[in-house]
C-alpha cells in the first residue's frame, strides 16, 4: 500500500498513552456497569470482575505485542490484515467500528442525562461537536483535556470509596461471595464489566501518534490497565459493601446511591458530575479510536478514500474525524442507544479474539502462546455469555459486514487491499 500526504505525527509519550487509556477505561463504565453486573451475578460480582480483568490481561498483552511489531493506527484492523490475512482484519475493524460508534452515541446520551435530563438529546450533541472540534486541534490537545478529567474523576472516585468505607452503614459481610446464578452469571457479568476494561485499545488504536511505539505502549498499556482494575476493584467493594448486591443490581445510578446510603446526600450532585465528566473523557477517547481505525481501512479502500486524508497542519485524521463526529451526533440527538452495552461488549470481544489470533502467529514457541491461547478462549465465553438480544443483534451486524465484504470484493474483481 503506498501512501501520500501527509501522516500522522508521533507526539504522545508513556505517560500521554496511559491517560488516554485511563480516560476510556475510568469513564462511565464505573458509574453504570456495576448495577447491570451485579444484576447478573449477584454476590458473584467480584469474581466477575476478576473474570473480565483476566480476559482484559490477555487481551492487553496480545495487543501490546502486536503494536509494537505493527506501530500503525487502526489497532487490531491492522493485526488481523497482517497477520491473518485481509478478510479478518477488515472484520475486526467493521466490529470496532459499529460498535464504538454506539458506544459513543451512549456516553454521549449519558452525559445528557446526567446534565439536564429533560434535554438529553440536545446536550448529547452539543457534547460529540465540542469534543469533535477539541480532536480536530491535535492529539496533544485531546491529550490535555483527558489529563485533566481524569483526574477530576479519580478524586470524585476516591471520595465514593472513602465516604463508603468509613461510613457506619458499610458492612462487611455483604462483599461474601456466593454463586446463586451459576457461572453463567458470572460469565455475563464479566462479559458486561468487559466493556469497561476495553479502553486500553484507544492506545493501540493510536499507535501512529505514540512516540517509539515498541517500547511505548508495551508498557503503557499494562499500566494503565493495572491503575484501572484496581480503582474497580476499590469502588466495587465499597459499594456493595454499603449497598449489598442485591440493591446494586436494582441501582440506576449506584455510586450515587450509595454515598446516599452512607449517610451524606450532599456528595450526590458531586458524584453526578463526576459521572458527566466521566462520560465526556470515555467519549473523547472513543471518537480518538473509531476515526484512527476508519482512517486504517479508508486507506485500504473499505471506506470512502476521502476519509484517509490527514491535516497538514494539525497532523489528524480531518475527514474521518468530523465523520465519525457527525455520525455519533446525528445518533445521540435522535435514538436512546443507551442500552447498547451489550451490543458494544460483543463487537469488542470479537475485535479482541481477532487480536489473540493474531498474536498466536507472532512466535510458535509454547509459552509465547499460553496468553493469546486464554484471551481467545475468555473473549469467546464472554461473548456467548452475554445477553441473548446483545449475541444475537452482535453476530447480525458481523454478517453483514462480511456480506458487505464479499459484495465490496466482487465488485472490484477480486481485487483486495
């Protein structure tokens, strides 16, 4: 493939990498995965969680090892082209893609709703142009903003854990773990917790911006899963420690519920923002990864070549970044895509089986081959494990990107990328 113009410019360091993974991974997902889960497993939440950080382990590795062989935007479209072959790549990223997409659309709802619930569609939008426009000035820029809220959100966290912990009403006995659903239940759990891991893709996805990618993000993906499984780990105990997972599994907004059950009301409107901020850093992340990964297979001829185009000047995607941007708004000012989380589950979970496959040709020693092997493994369970709807609507969407394929294919004679 021979490319011209401009490309992308290789700005971000260790540190600016495991930002932009925290900014997807410590983002809504905090706030609103942990009902649904515990709705699903019950006093099986922990090892769900625990379940979802082991999959998310393999899959991190994998793609570590994979970006720094491959330091190209697009991450697991990328691998899958290289590794396995044109056809796999390109279902990866359409599973990337599709999926992202409603999950931008979601956090977007959510920070609607969290802002001013009677004009959640309009917020939505408003907030997709405002971050859309922050990309277009350049990573570094995105960068930035997501340093700074995510640490605004990791305090609002710090204090939900404290606040629990040290309340009268937290009661050990509440975090026992029991099995009720069956594994299944913990299998769902950690399928739906899963969608809150998947963030450290936004640093693979962002491997033609990261300066000397074979040593960047092999480290900055590792660490910026471990600061994000254990800040879980703290506010999942917290919570059902306070809550029980019974009446976290009923909460609609759990971290607020349970500083309320703590006995200090007054922190909810803090912990609300904290959830809109939350949901603005994960969607500013997301819109960074769906464009990179279109602007991949724009350049191969998947997508409208238009989209491929880079900024002289700022050094970004700016076709396929107001694209996506325009796409998302259009969705989150007219559809409650809400509910998408499993949906958004299932196409990651495909994205990242795609990725361990990969990673299982890099090197035909045993050993090397022991973690791609598990992450498979672990993305196909949790993919089966998820909610009928999310497999069904999921596996659909896969089809039809492999119909368009095949379509796509025929029509230019055979002729692949």
């Amino acid at each position: 493939m021979t490319r011209t113009g401009p490309g992308l410019r290789r700005t971000l360091g260790v540190r600016d990498a495991v930002v932009v993974g925290l900014g997807a991974m410590v983002g809504a997902g905090v706030f609103s995965a942990l009902g649904p889960a515990a709705r699903a497993a019950g006093p099986g939440l922990l090892p769900g969680l625990a379940v979802a950080a082991a999959v998310a382990y393999c899959n991190a590795m994998s793609s570590a090892r994979l970006a720094a062989r491959h330091p190209a935007s697009g991450g697991t479209y990328v691998y899958g082209r290289e590794r396995l072959g044109a056809f796999w790549g390109y279902l990866a990223g359409w599973a990337f893609v599709v999926g992202k997409t409603a999950s931008c659309a979601a956090m977007a709802l959510t920070v609607g709703v969290y802002l001013w619930p009677g004009q959640a569609h309009v917020v939505a939008a408003a907030a997709v142009v405002v971050l859309t426009a922050v990309n277009y000035g350049g990573v570094q820029k995105s960068a930035w903003l997501t340093r700074v809220i995510v640490t605004v959100v990791l305090a609002v966290l710090a204090a939900v854990v404290v606040v629990c912990l040290a309340s009268g009403r937290a009661d050990a006995g509440r975090l026992a773990v029991g099995l009720p659903s069956g594994a299944g239940g913990v299998l769902r759990a950690a399928g739906l917790l899963f969608f809150a891991f998947a963030g450290y893709a936004r640093i693979a996805t962002l491997g033609e911006e990261v300066r000397d990618p074979a040593r960047t993000i092999p480290r900055a993906v590792p660490s910026a899963l471990g600061i994000a499984l254990a800040v879980y780990a703290c506010v999942a105990v917290a919570v059902l420690a306070v809550l029980g997972a019974a009446r976290l599994g009923q909460a609609t907004a759990p971290l607020a519920d349970a500083v309320r059950a703590a006995g200090v009301p007054g922190l909810v409107p803090v912990v609300r923002a904290g959830a809109a901020l939350a949901a603005l850093g994960s969607l500013l992340s997301l819109v960074l990864g769906v464009s990179r990964t279109t602007l991949a297979m724009a350049r191969d001829g998947h997508l409208p070549g238009a989209l491929a185009a880079v900024h002289p000047r700022f050094g970004v995607p700016h076709r396929a970044e107001p694209a996506v941007g325009a796409v998302v708004a259009v969705l989150a000012a007219t559809v409650d895509v809400r509910g998408a989380i499993g949906f958004s589950s299932f196409g990651v979970l495909a994205y990242y089986a795609v990725a361990n496959a990969s990673a299982w040709t890099l090197s035909r020693a045993p050993l090397s081959r022991v973690v791609p092997a598990a992450g498979l493994l672990g993305c196909a369970l949790l993919a089966c494990a998820l909610p009928v709807v999310s497999v069904a609507v999921g596996a659909g969407v896969l089809l039809a990107g492999a119909a368009a394929y095949v379509v796509q294919r025929r029509w230019a004679g055979g002729r692949g990328p």
